[in-house]
C-alpha cells in the first residue's frame, strides 16, 4: 500500500465515529451538541427534510387530484384510491361525527401520506447526502440527517399537533364547561374527594398518549436507521483480503432483505401514527 493509503486509512473513522457522525443533526448552532437540553437549538435538517416531503406530498396529491379520470384509472390514480377509500373506512369507525370527518379524514390521509413519505427517506443511499452536504460546505465534519422520523423532536412534535386537535374537539364536542366537568369528574365519579384523582388521571393519560405517539414512531425509524448504518459498515471493510470479501457479500445480501422488511415498517408506522390520530380524535368525541 502507498504513503498515500496508509494516510487514508489511518485517517478513516472508526466504526463508532462514522455512526455517531451519521447520528448528529444540522442545527441552527452550526455545531454538534452533545448532552445539553437547549430548547433554543433547531435541527435544520428534521424541519428543512420535513417540509420538503410535505410539499413533495401535497403536489403529488394537487396533480393527481387534477388529472383524475372517471373512465379506467392510471396506476398512481388507482394507489391514491385505494389509500383513500382506506382512510375513509377508518375514520367512518372511528369518528362518527360526519361534520367532523370532513376534517379529520382528510387530516388522517395528510398525515398517513406525510408520514411515509418521511419514512421513505431511509431508502437513501446512506452517505449520498452527508457527503453531497460536505462538499457544498466544504466542511468534511458537516452534519446531516435526512430522515425527520428518527428525529425525537420531529415525531413529538406531530403527537403535540395531534394532541392539539383532540383538545379542540374536546371543547367543540362537549363544550368548555363540559369537559372541565369531565376532567374532574372521570374516570372514578363526581364525589369532591376524587376531583384531584380524577384530574391527575386526565392529566397523566394525555401525556402518556402525546409521548408513547411520538416515541412509537421515533424508536423504530431510529433503529431501522441505525440498522442501515451497521450494514453499511460491512459494506466499508472491503479491502481485497478473504475477510473483506465476506463481509462485502453479507453487506449485500442484508442491505437487501432489510431494505425490503423496512418497506413494511415504513408503511406499518405511517398506518399506526394515522390510526392512533383517529383514535384519540375519536375519544374526543366521547362523553365518560
């Protein structure tokens, strides 16, 4: 080997170097930050990748909306359908207000479609866009993550919106009034004595909804995302000996059995943050 490849490798990161490189944000501090709980610190990458799927999902929907066709649908035409009339199906068993599905059906179907198609960015060549992001900054020590769901702040911060919504139709359905009444009354009855009980109890379920929302979909984007770093560090041990050889081949064979079991992930949380969405609106609804 050259002067030149023995710089390179001695040079290379370490296995834990390049996943913890991979598992740092771009944010608005322009530097790594590590065990320090700033809620002034955005990750620009959650909120520039989030809105960018966002947009992305929002024209696909604007220009299949426009070219439908009541005669033999196209093959986009015919999966926006059947999500669709998916979507519908659920929110008919779930909300059975018909004036509040004309919101919140469509909201599902946002959020189902928003969801994997953030999802979907763990498809990525791993290192394409840290590395597309390195030359543009000319920073070889520049940060980038591109899929917002294995962002703990990005996912809580839907299952705040989500949580959001489910107050509002708390107050529309049962009136302000009504559920403070509520609040205080369930699940264990009206007596005084139990008002503190009861709205504790309130208190703890809706932040045990919000948190278990976010950290559902968090902790398996999170892992899958991980699990793409691993193989790809097999991939790295290529060096032209036996043991490389091997590894190269497995890196392969697992990249490709787990790229396609995390197709089934990437739709499966996208359909589980979207029919807990409806069941929490649902229980809005619902007068104890």
């Amino acid at each position: 080997m050259s002067t030149a490849g023995h710089e390179a490798a001695a040079n290379a990161p370490t296995a834990g170097e390049y996943i913890v490189h991979h598992l740092t944000h771009f944010n608005s501090t322009g530097h790594a930050q590590k065990d320090i709980i700033d809620f002034s610190v955005i990750n620009v990458d959650t909120v520039f990748f989030s809105i960018l799927m966002g947009v992305l999902g929002l024209f696909v929907m604007w220009r299949i909306a426009k070219s439908v066709t009541s005669g033999v649908p196209g093959r986009m035409q015919a999966a926006v359908e059947i999500v669709l009339e998916m979507v519908n199906d659920q929110a008919k068993s779930i909300v059975h207000s018909a004036e509040s599905r004309k919101f919140v059906g469509p909201l599902a179907l946002t959020v189902f479609i928003w969801i994997f198609l953030m999802n979907s960015m763990d498809f990525l060549p791993l290192d394409v866009f840290p590395n597309l992001w390195q030359a543009i900054t000319g920073d070889h020590h520049a940060y980038l993550r591109i899929v917002p769901t294995a962002d703990l702040n990005g996912t809580l911060g839907m299952s705040v919106g989500v949580l959001l919504v489910c107050l509002y139709y708390n107050i529309k359905i049962k009136g302000f009034g009504g559920w403070m009444h509520e609040l205080f009354t369930a699940p264990f009855g009206s007596h005084p004595l139990l008002y503190p009980v009861n709205f504790a109890m309130q208190m703890i379920e809706f932040l045990a909804k919000t948190v278990s929302h976010g950290m559902r979909l968090f902790g398996n984007m999170y892992a899958g995302e991980l699990v793409f770093m691993l193989i790809a560090l097999m991939g790295a041990a290529w060096a032209g000996t036996a043991t490389g050889v091997f590894l190269f081949i497995g890196h392969v064979i697992a990249g490709s059995i787990w790229a396609i079991f995390h197709i089934l992930i990437v739709a499966l949380q996208a359909f589980i943050f979207m029919m807990l969405t409806l069941v929490y609106i649902g229980q809005a609804h619902e007068a104890h």
